[in-house]
C-alpha cells in the first residue's frame, strides 16, 4: 500500500513539472480503428504525437468528439497524456463535412472540462480546418498559443476532386471551409507544413500572410522497420513464390485504388501466374467506403483478378510492419496526398514505393531513388512502374535499402516531435517575453 501511494505522488509530482498541451482533432478520433471510413493518416499521426510528446516534458489532452455511445468519455493512455471525447452534436458517426453545425457545442464541452478541472492550455495545436475554427474562436477567448497543421487542404482537395470526377459540385461546407483556412494562416501563432509542396500551395492559393514552419509527419521506426520478406509472409499465410503488390488505406475514390486494380491486370508479372494484390482496408457496408469497396471488387471481377487479389479489411497498426515488409511494392495511386503517411511506414519497413506524383509525395518518395513517381490515374505508367521494380530485383533491393534509410534521416517520429518541441517553446518564451515587455 505505501509503494502504492509513493508511485502516485511521484506521477503528481511528474505531472506538475511538465507543462500542459491541447491537441484538437475533432473528428479524427485516435482510438478508431484504421482504415474505416474517415480514419486514416490524422488519427495515427495525432495518437503518436499524443504518446510521444510526454517525453520531452508536456502533459497532453487529445480532444475529439464522441461519436459512439459506447466509447469511454476519457481515455488515459499513459500518466501524461490522454484522449478526451466531447460531447457535440449525437454520439454517432457524422461524415465530416456535416460536422461544423456542432463545433459551437465542441467548444462549450472543451470549456466546461477545462473549467471543471481547473485547467489552462498556455499552447494549442489544432489539426484539420474544422479543429482550425475551434482553436480561433479559443483564441478570442483566452490567451493562448495556436498552432496549426491542415492535413488536408480544401482548395486543392475540391479542384482535384472536380477534376478527377470524384465531386460532381462542391459541397454546402465548401465556401466556409476555404475561409477558415485562410483565416487560420493569416492568425494562427504557427501553421506546421508537412512538405515543401503544402507551404507552396498555402502561399500561392491561400495567403501570403502568417508564419509558415516545416515539419514534417514522421513514422515510429521502432515499429516500423525491415523485417525478412520471407518471414513476414510466412507469419502471414502467404505464399513465398508470389509477386505481392499491396495497397494500404481507405476505401475511398479520391485513392485511386481502381488505378492499381486496373494495372495489375495489365501487369506482365500477372501473365506469370505469381502475381497477387493485397488490399488492406476496412470498411462500413452502410457507408461510402462501403459503397466503394464494392465497386472496386466488381472492377477486379471485370478484369479477373478475384483470384488473384486478397482483401484483408483493417489490420492492428502493430500487425501492419508485417504487411509492407511482406510486399515486392507498395502503391500509393491517390489522386492528391498532402503528405502520404503510408509511404514513409512502407519505406521504413524497406518496401519500394510507386505513388502518385502529387502534393506531398513527391516530397516523401524520391523518384528512381526510393521508389517511383507516376501521374495520378494513369494506368499505363502504373502498370510499367509495378512490372520495372518486379522485374528488376537487384535494384529493388537498392530502392528498399534506399527508403529505410531516408525515412531513418528525415521521417523518424522521435526527431520530428523534437521539432515540433523546439517551436511549441520558442512560441511559449515569446508569450512570456512579450508579458514581461507590457
């Protein structure tokens, strides 16, 4: 009992020394599972930062909206940082272009908790536009420090959409969204970037107003690192003779997985009967993942692939590392990726990567170095990309040796939490530089 009550004073002790943090991400919530509809890239780089952070001396409060009944109100992931779920609007899954008319409510439940715990926030770091709007109203409201990353940025996920036909027209959001994102620059203390590509695309069709610092998304390469191909796949129950080409994330049309289905088909290496592609994604059959899985399993019946292509629905992120070291290739087909989480987790475990040669990508993948870079839904140069690093096994090998060390130089987790560290003080000293000037 006396060690008991020593290890809780020494966890209060510890608490009262770190300095506290609120990260926002309203409807990213970092418990959901991986890979179900909207829960993808955001809600693994939120719980990471959230588990890490603590190591460089913050105390960390993850809010986002409860959207299951079910879900516990408040998650204690270790003793200093944990996730709370506000309540705002009903506990049920609501897409998120229909989530803005609740985040009023979001931010009377954010101050009633903070009030009740008799907590202040001297730093907040929102993510998504969404949580961009609570963190500016937060602002007004008290004296805080706001930090921002976009994730996603609307002007160029609505012109892409029109473009590729996966919007017919914009949605009812779309006017306030694009609003809030220029306001979030040009008043937030910081806007993180994740790539040389999104700060050019803030200051070129955003604003030329607000201060811009890159850092970008990392990987936990203690997780995420090579593991024998032969060993994966026999973990897996996966043949050793087979060329596996393998698709990691949602269900979702602006991914492009088509692309990847359709070039597969073509793929010399099919004609070779050794061929398989492994998608692993998950779905809600009542939802517009849904709805997509189906089209893409009839496009794979159309071009008789269904033997040839194995659904593996959604995977525990510590089960994933099995699956991209188990690859010959990761694709990535998407249509536009601010930045690609699953192409530094690919590289990080040594899979050469084929990705699309937009936004953020070409930041990640170096073409012809770690990987290879194609234009968006071009199945052609898809296909000659998969058959190239098939066929080709010694540079293979060089492309995956490649990868793993360039996402140990520039992506690992841990630096780039540092980073991230470094700018939450240095906007802290100038918030007490500018107490002590007035």
């Amino acid at each position: 009992m006396d060690n008991f009550i020593n290890q809780k004073k020494l966890v209060s002790k510890s608490l009262f020394h770190k300095q506290r943090i609120a990260i926002i991400s309203d409807h990213a919530d970092p418990y959901t599972e991986i890979g179900v509809e909207e829960a993808g890239g955001q809600n693994v780089y939120v719980r990471q930062l959230g588990e890490i952070l603590p190591n460089f001396g913050w105390s960390v409060d993850i809010f986002t909206r409860k959207n299951n009944k079910e879900d516990p109100a408040i998650i204690q992931s270790s003793p200093y940082c944990r996730t709370i779920r506000l309540i705002a609007g009903p506990e049920k899954f609501i897409p998120r272009d229909q989530i803005f008319d609740y985040m009023p409510e979001f931010i009377s439940a954010f101050e009633a908790f903070r009030k009740q715990e008799n907590i202040y926030y001297p730093i907040i770091h929102t993510n998504y536009w969404l949580s961009a709007w609570v963190g500016l109203k937060l602002k007004n409201l008290t004296n805080i420090k706001l930090v921002h990353t976009y994730l996603s940025l609307g002007i160029v996920k609505y012109d892409t959409a029109l473009k590729y036909k996966t919007l017919t027209q914009l949605p009812e959001i779309a006017e306030t969204r694009l609003r809030v994102e220029q306001q979030v620059l040009e008043q937030a203390d910081c806007v993180v970037v994740n790539s040389m590509q999104e700060k050019e695309e803030l200051r070129n069709l955003v604003s030329q107003k607000g201060c811009i610092e890159l850092i970008p998304l990392g990987t936990n390469v203690d997780l995420f690192h090579p593991i024998l191909q032969s060993e994966a796949r026999i973990k897996l129950g996966l043949k050793l003779t087979e060329k596996i080409v393998l698709y990691v994330g949602r269900f979702d049309p602006r991914k492009g997985i088509e692309t990847i289905v359709r070039a597969c088909a073509q793929s010399q290496s099919r004609l070779t009967e050794n061929l398989r592609l492994v998608i692993v994604a998950g779905s809600c059959s009542d939802r517009i993942d849904g709805i997509e899985r189906q089209r893409i399993e009839q496009i794979v019946q159309e071009v008789g692939l269904a033997e040839k292509t194995l659904f593996v629905g959604r995977v525990d992120h510590h089960i994933l590392p099995l699956y991209y070291a188990c690859a010959d290739v990761c694709v990535i087909p998407s249509h536009y990726e601010m930045f690609g989480l699953v192409a530094i987790e690919a590289m990080a475990c040594g899979t050469p990567v084929i990705a699309s040669d937009v936004g953020g990508l070409k930041y990640t993948v170096v073409h012809q170095e770690t990987g290879l870079l194609v234009p968006p839904q071009n199945i052609e140069l898809f296909t000659e990309a998969i058959d190239r690093i098939l066929g080709n096994k010694v540079w293979a090998k060089q492309l995956s040796i490649n990868g793993s060390n360039r996402v140990n130089k520039y992506f690992n987790l841990a630096t780039t939490v540092d980073q991230l560290n470094s700018l939450y003080k240095k906007l802290l000293t100038q918030k007490v530089e500018l107490t002590l000037t007035n």
